[in-house]
C-alpha cells in the first residue's frame, strides 16, 4: 500500500514544485489571462499551470506506473489532449480543431485500448446494450466529460478541487473492488491536482488554462471507463452520480444556448457558479466550497449505489429535484423554463 501512497506523494511534490516556476515563466512571457468583462479576476494571471499537473502527472507515472496497452492508449490519448490545450493557451484555436484533437484522442483510446462503452447497468434492473453503438457512445462520453470539466474551469480552484474529489472517489472505489491500475491511476493523478491546488485556490496566484481542464477532463473520462470495460467497479450509475455537477452544468449551458439562438460553443456567465455568485451574492470561496459540497454529496451516492441501488436512485432523485428548482428560481435556463414552479404557481392561483 505504501507504494499508492508514495505515488500520490511524489506527483503533488513535482506540481507543489514546478507551479510557481511554470507561473514565473508564463508572467515573463505573457502567456496570462487578463482582467476583461468575461472574467472575475481583477489582475494578470499566469495561465499555464496545466503543465505543472501534466508533469507532475507524467513524472510520477515513469517511476509506479505499469502501462499495458489500455494505460498505455490512455497516456498517449492524454499527451495529444495536453497538445490541443497547450496550443490553446498560447494561441486560442479554433473550436472545430480543438474538437479534432479531442476525437483523436478518443478514437486511440476505443481503438489501441480497446476500450469500449459495450452495455450499462442501471438502477432497478434496467438494461441497455449499445450493440454497434458502442463506438459512437464512447466518443461522446470521452468528448463530453472532457469538455464539461473545462466548461467549470472557471473560478479559483473550481475545476481542480472538483476533478480531486471525483478521483478520491475514484480511488476509494477502485481500493474496494480491489482494481489497483484504477487505484494507482486515480491518485497519480489526484497528487499533480492537489499539488496545483494549493497555487489556485482562492486568491488564485496562476490558472491551469486548457493544458490543465481539458487534461483533467479527458483522463477522467478515460479511468471511468476502464471500470465499464473490465468489470461491474463502475457501472454508468456511479460514475453519473460522481460527474454530475459538471454533465448537469453542461446540459444547461447547451440548452440555454440553444433557446437564445447563439453557438452551443459561445461563452457566457450564467455557468452554475456564475449564478451562485452574481445572482446568489456569494463570493468566490463560498460558491467554490458549495459546489465542493455537492459535489461530495453526489461522490457519496456512489457509494450507496454499490450496497443499495434502490436508496441511491432516491437519494439521486430527491437531489435532482433540489437542483431542477435552483435552476428554475434563477432563471440558468431561461426566465420562461420554469416546469414545477409554473404549476405551483397555478395551484395557488386556482385556490385563490
């Protein structure tokens, strides 16, 4: 077990290491975000500390990481992703050729791994089979955690302190089920996120830009989906319940714009800690440590999930209707979309 341990120990100290010199370098070359109407900050912030956790990442897993042909399409899927977002960083791509790097990347990963989402397990005996689908389903569910975890990257220390909550879930689970490649995977990565997160917590001293969200994103996508390949460890129901703050952000993000008319990929302020933040009053760090709560309490329903199916689905449904009221109350939607407040308000006006 001590080797898990100093897997973890040896990432977080090379990212604890290499952020402040990689921020010095991105201030002296001006590779930074700077202060503008879409942003929240208020000064120059150096925007290249993705490379410190793909490095602290990268060095950990020479020394434990034993790659078989899935790691190893992992790793090499990783690199093309940490390519697309580095050249992001120093020269915004277009989104197209950034979706391009991401199907790439997708494409080794379902064909050198041959890791394919084939059939899920859901709650109360539901079933699906994907048959020659499977493909096409695990593109999407590649692509789309990736770019969800990139869409909350946008406040101190949000996407990181989410991305390590999701993987100590990750490694919590995968230490139960007695999967170690999952269980070394999971924490390689956690230490080079929490060694990052130490510099991005808020007031963030650098950000980790696309190299970093995108990375993050990807990896994510791709250890979730070892577990659908070799074995019930995770089932779709737990990894949903573990990533649903971001798939939920993105979901809302894509129908918001589509009801305003605008591109799915146009940016905009109404994120869920845009809301919690400009139209909830909260500053930065108390929207940061909402969203760590929530996103603990889906991690937990996981949990549940694996001794009783059956409590979990409630416990997600209860906390979906709780989320569905939130969005409706502060319009993330739309000021029309308003589904169960609408009849509330129809009930009242009929007694009166």
């Amino acid at each position: 077990m001590y080797i898990f341990i100093l897997a973890l120990l040896v990432a977080l100290i090379s990212s604890l290491v290499l952020t402040p010199i990689i921020a010095k370098v991105s201030l002296k070359l001006y590779i930074v975000d700077w202060p503008g109407s879409r942003r929240i900050h208020h000064k120059v912030i150096p925007r290249m500390g993705g490379l410190a956790i793909y490095s602290g990442f990268l060095i950990s897993s020479m020394f434990f990481l034993r790659a078989d042909q899935q790691i190893m399409a992992l790793l090499l899927g990783g690199f093309i992703i940490a390519l697309c977002g580095t050249l992001d960083d120093l020269m915004q791509l277009n989104p197209f050729v950034k979706l391009l790097f991401q199907i790439c990347a997708a494409l080794i990963v379902v064909f050198f791994g041959g890791i394919a989402l084939t059939t899920i397990n859901l709650p109360l005996g539901i079933h699906f089979d994907f048959g020659p689908f499977s493909i096409f389903i695990t593109l999407i569910w590649i692509v789309g955690i990736t770019n969800a975890l990139n869409l909350i990257d946008g406040m101190d220390g949000l996407c990181s302190g989410v991305s390590a909550i999701i993987l100590a879930t990750f490694s919590m689970l995968a230490y139960m089920q007695d999967r170690f490649d999952i269980l070394l995977l999971s924490l390689i990565l956690l230490g080079a996120i929490l060694g990052f997160l130490f510099f991005n917590f808020h007031p963030a001293q650098i950000f980790m830009g696309d190299t970093g969200s995108l990375f993050i994103g990807f990896m994510i996508a791709g250890i979730s989906l070892l577990g659908f390949k070799t074995s019930a460890f995770l089932t779709l129901g737990p990894a949903l319940f573990i990533l649903i703050i971001p798939i939920l952000d993105t979901l809302i993000s894509i129908i918001r714009r589509k009801l305003k008319g605008v591109k799915i990929m146009s940016p905009d302020k109404q994120h869920l800690h845009h809301t919690l933040m400009y139209k909830m009053g909260l500053s930065q760090t108390k929207t940061v440590l909402i969203i760590y709560f929530v996103s603990f309490y889906f991690s937990q329903i996981s949990f549940v999930y694996l001794i009783n199916k059956k409590a979990s689905l409630i416990l997600l449904i209860i906390a979906l209707i709780v989320i569905e009221l939130f969005v409706e109350q502060t319009s993330m939607i739309s000021p029309k979309y308003r589904p169960i407040l609408g009849c509330k308000d129809l009930i009242f006006k009929k007694r009166r």
